[in-house]
C-alpha cells in the first residue's frame, strides 16, 4: 500500500519510506490504531489530496501548513482503516465532519458508506451486488494529533467477538481517540495529569460533544479506558463496553 503503513500483526513499527518517521499499529479491544509523525503524509500527499471532498480541501486552505499536515494525515489514516473495514477502495470512502452547531468541517470525522466500491461479500452482510446495502453500518472513527502525532482509529462494522464476548449489534461502538505529546522531562505527575486529560477528552470525543461539556461519572463509567503505546505522547482510547453501541 503506498505509504507502507504498518503491517495488521499486533504492534509495529516501520521504516517506511526512507526518510520519514515511524509508523505504529495496534489492535485494542478490537479497534484499530495507528499513529504516525506528519512528515509520513509526504510520500502519499497526493493520494490523500485527491481523496478529499470539497469541503474538506476548502477547509485545507484556511490552515497553517503545520495544520493542513496534520489534517491531511488524519484523514488519509481514517480512510484507509474504514476501508480495511468495509471492504472496499480508500478512494471510494467519503468522510465528513460537519459540526452540529456552526454546519463547518471541524466537527465530529464520520464515515459516510459508499454507494460503490464495496465487494461482492462486504464484512457483516450477505452476498450482494457492488452497491452497498441501505443497513449497512460505517465503521465508528475517531481522530487526534497533536506535536506532529497523527492518531485515527476505527470501531470494526462485522458482528463478531469483540474482548471475548460475541455481540449482535448492527452498529460498532462509540470510540473517541486523544493525544498529547510528552516532554523528555516530565515528571509522573505531569504524565497522569496529560493522561487524565486524553482520558476526559477521548469519552468526549466518543460521545460526541466535545470538551465543552463535562460529563459526569455516569457516562465516563459506560467506556473502557486503554493507553496506547505512542512514542513520545500519551494517548487514550475510550471504547464503549460491551452493549453498548456508537450514538446514531
């Protein structure tokens, strides 16, 4: 795959393309993660342009280059792990961020299914023609980045064992994915203070408002909380425990 992002066995780190920092995988809970440094969006710069909808390139070019880096990269990770997911061609996955209070691109990723391009045998759906079945459920995605880290993940569509037990929902679970970077002198305190920080923002990401609410124990409890093994960042993911599933 051009970029060589790393391969699908447990944890990884790769060289990629000569030059360029490392990328890393992970599959936690049954979500998938990978990270990887901005400059890993130069050798598929043009890939993940040509991907983009025209919203999402408008809102490129109101960005700092440092921004739109980071924009990009995430974008291109996301379309690549919903594609694995589905089935079907990076290209052919559309993802939107439309904000529910403003109508901009700078809210909440979602994937949107594509009409064409999934296989004949999607995951999770009988034998059907190249166009996607109505019912069929977008994987659940999730974006940070944050010191020149790009972090995506995505929730598994297919009905199947997920942390040992087996679920029947139609629809993957609420995710939410939050990064910082560490500095090389931090002490334990400063480190459970950025930990606890990612933790609160990824249960809102997977909930969908955003920091400026303050969810209360209730909600934080109904999400798992895992760290993800980034180099030189903390970095928390929320899955919603079993039974429960992504907010429509």
């Amino acid at each position: 795959m051009e970029g060589q992002l790393p391969n699908r066995a447990g944890i990884t780190e790769s060289a990629g393309v000569a030059g360029t920092a490392p990328t890393g995988r992970a599959v936690i809970a049954g979500v998938t993660v990978v990270w990887a440094r901005t400059d890993a969006v130069d050798p598929v710069r043009s890939s993940a342009y040509s991907w983009l909808t025209a919203s999402e390139r408008a809102r490129l070019e109101g960005m700092s280059d440092v921004a739109a880096d980071e924009t990009l990269l995430g974008r291109y990770l996301v379309r690549v792990l919903a594609a694995e997911a589905m089935g079907c061609a990076a290209d052919a996955v559309v993802v939107t961020a439309t904000c529910p209070t403003c109508g901009r691109e700078h809210g909440r990723p979602r994937v949107v299914v594509p009409l064409v391009g999934l296989p004949a045998r999607a995951p999770g759906l009988p034998l059907a023609g190249p166009r996607a079945h109505t019912t069929f459920p977008a994987p659940e995605v999730s974006l940070a980045h944050a010191g020149g880290l790009v972090v995506a993940a995505c929730s598994p569509t297919a009905r199947g064992p997920v942390d040992g037990t087996t679920t029947d929902s139609p629809r993957p679970r609420a995710i939410g994915v939050d990064t910082e970077p560490v500095p090389p002198d931090a002490t334990r305190h400063e480190v459970a203070t950025l930990r606890a920080w990612t933790q609160r923002e990824a249960v809102a990401k997977a909930e969908g408002t955003g920091i400026v609410v303050e969810h209360g124990p209730d909600v934080v409890a109904r999400y798992v909380l895992h760290d993800v093994p980034t180099p030189g960042a903390v970095t928390s993911l929320a899955v919603a425990g079993a039974g429960s599933t992504s907010p429509a």
